[in-house]
C-alpha cells in the first residue's frame, strides 16, 4: 500500500500576513492603483494560493494597525428607475507598511519621547509606531485604536466630528501610558469622544470600550 502524501501544516498568521502585504507592496512598486476585494483575494489567491476567507481575516488585522489603508467612497447605482448610494471600498499599502518591507527611512517617525529611558519606568512598553502604553493598559489602547479606524471610515461624521473624536481618543492613549491616568482628562476626553460616535458601528465601539474606560480608576 503506497504511503499517504504528506500533509502541509497550514501557513501561520504573521507569514499570511506577511506575504498579503508583500502583494501589496509589489503592486505599488509596479505603479498600481487601490484594488476592491474581489480583486485583491483573486490576486492574492493567485500568488499564494490563499481562499477569500482567510484573506479577509488577515486584511482586517493590517488595516487596524494601519499596514494597508481602506478607502470607501459613495457611488451611485442605478436599478431601473431607481438610483441609490452604494459604499465602495478599495485597498492599498499605507507608508506603515512600505516601511515594514523596506525598513526605516529618512522619513520614519522618530521616538515619541526622545531622551527620555522609557523602560526605566518599569512596566511602560514601546510600540512599533513609537507610541508608548502601560502594559496593564495595553487591551484598553489597542480597542481605541479600532475605534479610531472606524471614526475614520464612518460615513455618517463630518471631518470636523471625526476630527473632535480622533483627538480625544488620542488623548485618552496618551494618558494610557502612565501608571496613573489622570482621571478627569481621561473622563473629559471620553465625554467628548463618545457623544459624536452615535452611529450604530461607533456605538458597539463605546459600549465595549466604556467599562474599560471604568476600570482604569
């Protein structure tokens, strides 16, 4: 009886995502343009051989720490008489992710704090984009980095609304990394920042970040 081919282990998540970036990063060295999801999973099926659902899922994680940027405009569509507004969206490589495949440049953000022994304060950690969190506060910053993703793709905000958001939330993050938030800026942010985000996505953001907001006093 002949012996039973081999089974290849399944790829692991950071070398999924990384060859979905490389893809896109290829695309950009050859002058492409944003590509919708239909053909960027054909793409990328293509190169790797990887099905749509396991694309999506690893695109949804690049895009939240910003390696691929998400863009979506309205269009118009027309069925039959009726004409009706239709959100599309495409993707592209965003400069965090150029950086990843190329490595630091001229043009890399510097250290958020220069001069200042961040490790020295004990349980403070340095993120890969020089931003700065308490590790005991680490869910709290990266759950607020998903709403500041959905305050920008919101369609429904202005970008003064967006704008109000994103700079609370940033401040609440900042906070985020000290032992001791300040409680009445982290309240007076989250005030501001929560009453904009009324939308029905925004609203599961602030339901699930609210009793964290809580738990940090």
């Amino acid at each position: 009886m002949a012996a039973g081919k081999t089974k290849e282990p399944p790829p692991s998540s950071d070398g999924v995502r990384r060859n979905v970036l490389s893809w896109f990063f290829l695309l950009n060295k050859k002058g492409g343009a944003a590509r919708g999801m239909q053909d960027l999973c054909k793409g990328i099926k293509d190169e790797f051989g990887y099905k749509a659902p396991l694309v999506k899922e690893h695109l949804t994680f690049l895009c939240d720490l910003d390696y691929v940027k998400k863009e979506t405009v309205m269009t118009k569509v027309k069925t039959g008489q009726t004409e009706r507004e239709q959100a599309k969206s495409t993707y592209r490589i965003g400069a965090k992710g150029i950086e990843f495949m190329e490595g630091k440049s001229a043009f890399s953000d510097k250290d958020r704090y220069p001069g200042i022994n961040i490790t020295a304060t004990g349980s403070t950690v340095v993120l890969g984009d020089g931003n700065v969190v308490n590790s005991n506060n680490r869910e709290t910053y990266d759950e607020l980095g998903k709403l500041l993703h959905a305050i920008a793709d919101s369609l429904e905000l202005n970008d003064a609304s967006k704008l109000e958001a994103s700079v609370n939330v940033e401040t609440i993050r900042d906070q985020l990394a000290l032992n001791q938030p300040n409680q009445t800026i982290i309240e007076a942010a989250w005030q501001a920042a929560s009453k904009l985000c009324t939308t029905a996505t925004l609203v599961e953001y602030v339901t699930r970040i609210a009793p964290m907001i809580g738990g940090l006093f």
